[in-house]
C-alpha cells in the first residue's frame, strides 16, 4: 500500500502551485501581491515535510519512485532555492500582473525537480525532467517585453530541446539493449550492455544530454546567455536549482544504472570536469556583465561537482552532492543580489540601463546597498572557498577525497582554477567596497534582503558547523554506491 | 519480420536529419519542426524496442514521450510569438544581443 505521507513535500508544493494559479485568476492586481507570500508558504510547508521525513526509506508506485536519502537531500536543495526565489521574487513582481504565472511556474518546476531526485525509473524520470525544463524556458522568457529576455528564452528552449531529444534517444537504447526502464533492473541487467555498441551510443548520448542540463562544456553554450538575459530570480532558479538536477538524473543513470560502463563515462567525465572548470574560470575572468560572470563561475562550480564522478569514492560522491546543496545557497544567493542591483538600476533610470547587472553599476553598493553587497561578498568568497563559508567545507571535502583516491593531479587543477576564480570575485567586492558610489543610499528592499540573509545564514551555518551536513552527504552518497 | 537493426537504422536517420536541421535553419518554425523528428525518431527506437524485447514499458514511454513533445512545442511556440511580436519575424541570426 502507497503511503502518500512519503510524498507530502510534493504534493504540497503541486498544490501550492495548482492554487496560486487559479486564484491568481480571480484577483485584482494589488491583492495578486499576496500569492508571493502564500508560494512562500506552500514551500515552506514542504521543506519542514522533507526535514521531517529524513531517514525514511520506501519504493512507491510499483517501484517508479523511491524516497532515499540521496533524494531526501536533493530535495531539500530545490525546496531551498525555491524558498530563496520566491521570497526574493516578491519585490521583484511587485504589482505585475503575472504573478500567478510567475509563481506557478516556479513551484511546478521545483515539482519536476523533486520528482527527478525521486525517480526509480527512466519513464518518471524523463517526464519530472521534462516537466522542470519546459516551465523555467517559459519563466527564462517571462520579461516578454525584454528583447534580451526573449533571446535567453529561445536559447535555452532551442538547445534544450535538443537536449532532450539526445536524452530521450539515449534512454531508448538503454531501455531496448536491457529491456526494462527500471533504474535496479537495469542495473542487474547491465551487463548486456558492456562490450555492446549500443551501450557505448548510449553512453555518449546521454553525457550529451545531461551535460546540457548541468552546463558542463562544450555543452554550455546556452547556459551565459541564459543566465544573463532572464530575469535575475529565474537565473538563480536555473543555477542553482535546474543545475542540480541534470547532476542527480545523472547520478541515477549513470552510477546506479550504468554502473558496469563505469570505465566509458568516467573518461568522458574526467576531461569534462578538467575542461569544463578550466574554462569556466578563464573566461569569467574577462566578463563585465555580473550576471554573464556570475554564469561562467557556475561552469566552473559544475566542473568541481564533477569530480564526484571521476574519483567516485564515498567520500568524494558525499563531497559532490554537499558542494550541490553549498552551491544552491551560494549561486542563488549571488543572482539575487545582482537582482536587487538590477531593481535598484531599472527603477532610478540611472547608470548602465542596457547591461543592468553591468559591473559599474556595482561601484561603492556597500554604501547604496549594504545588506545586498555585504550578502554579495560573502557569496562570492564562499564560491571562491575561503573559510568559514559552505564553499570551503565542500572543496575541502571533494579535494581532500580527490586527494585520497591518489588523483593529485586533478585536485591540483582543481586548486589552481580556485585560485584563479578569486581574481574575478575580488574584483567584484573592490567595486562594491572600494570604488565610490554614483548615486546616493537607496537599501535593500525587504523581500531581497530577507531572502539574501537566509542565503548568507545558509552558507555560513554549513561553514561553520558542517558535521550534520557531511553526515547527510554521506548518507546520500550510500545510496549511489 | 523487418529485422530490428533496419528500424534503428530508420530512427538513426531521421535523427541525424533533425540534428543536421537544428544546426543549419535560421527560421523558429523549422527548428521547432526538426526538434519534433528528433524527439518521433526516439519514439520509433522505443516502440521498435518494446515490440522486439516484447515489453510494453517502451510503448508507454513512447506515449508519454508524444505528450511531451507536443507541450514542448507549445512553449517553443508561445517563445517564437513573442519574439515575433517584436521583431516582425523569427529570423534567429538577428538575435545577438547577449554575447561577449
């Protein structure tokens, strides 16, 4: 018998969703302000259900959904970005009158991410995938007004299209070689795919898919366009939250099922992650869009979480999956900053109105802003791994481990591209300290300020206390290996 | 019986084709047209499984897959309009504003 207790979290946030939607129908454009704060709610709910289902185990729905701890802890990082977004998302739709769509969309996507943690076979799988993917290309394009906006849209939804339909041929081959889309059943049939031309199609067709969603180059294109041109909250939704969800599709596919191919994808793996943080961090440094660096930084991140699987010891998957819940805090944390910049420039018309999120429209904010560019530095030393931010303890985790497997070259690369990222982060605190302002004191607006102080309690809370962190990662690593 | 390589074969074609469409076209309707034969060709490869390992779950991804793809093109669609409202037309090669 299914108890549908298990999937409370869901059903709320599905609910949560449903309701804004049609009430939002029957409102006038000034009493629409409230359904932001009832999507925080929903969301909340949902994340108090995960916390307090933590350590439950069950298989559900004949064996399609499986509640775990990897899916336990991936959860509770889409419910935190969801909070993050749509608590900051209700200065930013203050008095539009979208709200409902706005809302909707987001809880919907966060449903889709929720489900792919969850999923135990490659149907739900692909559907929960494609059910996040097609509402944030409709949220990426939701400024219709903003031709760059517009132009995000039509980039993800083009190259994530194609994403899609590389994930779905590859799916196909894994399901006609094994016979089945359940994830443990294909697993226990797995060996009909080694030394099988059709496991090594699969193989490169999915890293193609999923390296889209997760950004990891040369499947990256989309991702700078994207996360500059949509509105700051639905970047930090596709950062933090759509990132992180290609990363745990690809830990079921690939670690649970996939496991005899291991040698395959973990060549292709390794000159990804080398690849793919290398290059992320070079080219940031040259960005003057904060938002477009900002997406070249989040590269950079997904090449780290990467390692997982190149080294994939126990303790580098745990590494792997606590960087993913660091990220989202950081990641989500940094885009709603640039957001409230971006407010702050849209609504004095002063400034760099073309590129909003422009680096000069940063100088001296730690007099127009405080709380904003205070929040900003912290979540740029975090993503950079100074101590005592998330961002350390998650590096510290994932290198020490790389270390341990005997892999001291990658944990060098690794090093050195953290490095390196200072010098763009470091640039961007000197604007916002260092330079002076042009403008006077303008503040944070509360629902930014709120949702950036959670993020910044967020990061500082794994970095200074990080043992139940850990502990959590490395009871979700358990469930992959 | 058509051998199953021969469907492969099929779907693997229609595939490239798509995929050599998506790169080439300017226009939003024919990439959204050449996404749809990439998305069908993985349909064909899982109903031509599901009838050779005689397993249904192929056949029900197939559907779902329909599904999908129809939702997909609705919002590519619903994209492409908007864009359209503002330019007067879907060239994508006009579209460059974000780049570095």
């Amino acid at each position: 018998m299914v108890d549908l207790m298990l999937l409370a979290p869901e059903i709320a946030i599905a609910v949560t969703g449903l309701f804004v939607l049609v009430t939002g129908i029957f409102m006038s454009p000034q009493a629409k302000n409230m359904l932001g704060y009832l999507a925080t709610f929903g969301v909340l709910a949902a994340l108090g259900l995960t916390v307090a289902s933590f350590g439950t185990e069950a298989v559900m729905f004949s064996g399609t959904v499986s509640i775990d701890a990897l899916s336990q802890f991936f959860k509770l990082v889409f419910l935190v970005v969801a909070l993050l977004v749509s608590v900051a998302a209700i200065k930013y739709n203050e008095d539009s009158e979208h709200i409902e769509e706005f809302y909707a969309l987001v809880l919907f996507a966060t449903f889709g991410m929720m489900f792919v943690a969850s999923a135990n076979d490659l149907i739900v799988l692909f559907c929960a995938f494609e059910l996040a993917s097609l509402a944030t290309y409709a949220l990426a394009g939701y400024e219709k007004q903003n031709p760059r906006s517009l132009e995000a849209a039509m980039k993800y939804f083009v190259i994530g299209s194609v994403s899609a339909a590389l994930m779905l041929f590859g799916l196909s081959f894994v399901y006609g070689a094994t016979g089945t889309t359940s994830i443990p059943l294909i697993a226990a049939n797995s060996g009909l795919l080694v030394d099988n031309p059709i496991g090594l199609v699969a193989v490169v067709l999915l890293i193609a898919g999923f390296g889209f969603k997760m950004a990891l180059v040369p499947f990256h294109m989309w991702a700078p366009d994207t996360y500059q041109g949509s509105p700051s909250v639905v970047s930090a939704l596709l950062a933090a939250g759509s990132k992180k969800m290609g990363f745990v599709a690809a830990f079921r596919v690939f670690i649970v099922a996939l496991a005899a191919l291991q040698p395959d994808w973990q060549l292709a793996f390794t000159i990804l992650a080398v690849v793919t943080m290398t290059f992320g961090n070079v080219v940031a440094v040259s960005q003057t869009s904060v938002k477009r660096m900002l997406a070249y930084s989040s590269l950079a991140q997904a090449g780290y979480i990467a390692m997982a699987f190149v080294v994939m010891t126990p303790m580098a998957l745990a590494g792997g999956i606590l960087y993913a819940l660091a990220h989202a805090f950081m990641k989500a944390g940094a885009f709603i900053a640039a957001g409230a910049v971006v407010w702050m420039v849209t609504s004095e018309k002063r400034g760099n109105l073309e590129v909003p999120d422009h680096l000069d429209n940063f100088k001296g904010l730690g007099t127009r802003m405080p709380i904003a560019a205070f929040a900003m530095m912290v979540f740029v030393f975090a993503l950079a791994g100074i101590p005592p931010t998330a961002g350390f303890m998650a590096k510290f985790v994932l290198f020490s481990s790389t270390i341990q497997a005997g892999m001291i070259w990658l944990a060098v690369i690794a090093i050195l591209n953290s490095a390196l990222s200072l010098f763009y982060y470091a640039r961007l605190v000197k604007y916002m300290y260092f330079l002076p302002p042009e403008g006077e004191k303008v503040g944070t607006p509360f629902p930014y300020a709120l949702a950036l102080l959670l993020a910044v309690a967020g990061v500082l809370v794994i970095g200074i206390w990080p043992e139940p962190f850990v502990q959590w990662a490395m009871e979700a690593a358990s469930v992959l290996v | 019986m058509i051998p199953l390589n021969f469907y492969l074969g099929l779907a693997a074609l229609l595939f490239s084709i798509g995929l050599y469409g998506v790169m080439t076209h300017k226009s939003g309707i024919r990439l959204i047209m050449c996404i749809e034969l990439m998305l069908n060709s993985a349909n064909l490869n899982l109903v031509a499984f599901s009838s050779y390992t005689d397993t249904l779950n192929g056949q029900v991804f197939a559907l779902f897959s329909i599904a999908l793809a129809a939702a997909e093109a609705a919002i590519g669609f619903a994209i492409f309009m908007a864009i359209y409202r503002m330019h007067d037309r879907i060239n994508l090669d006009e579209l460059n504003l974000l780049r570095w």
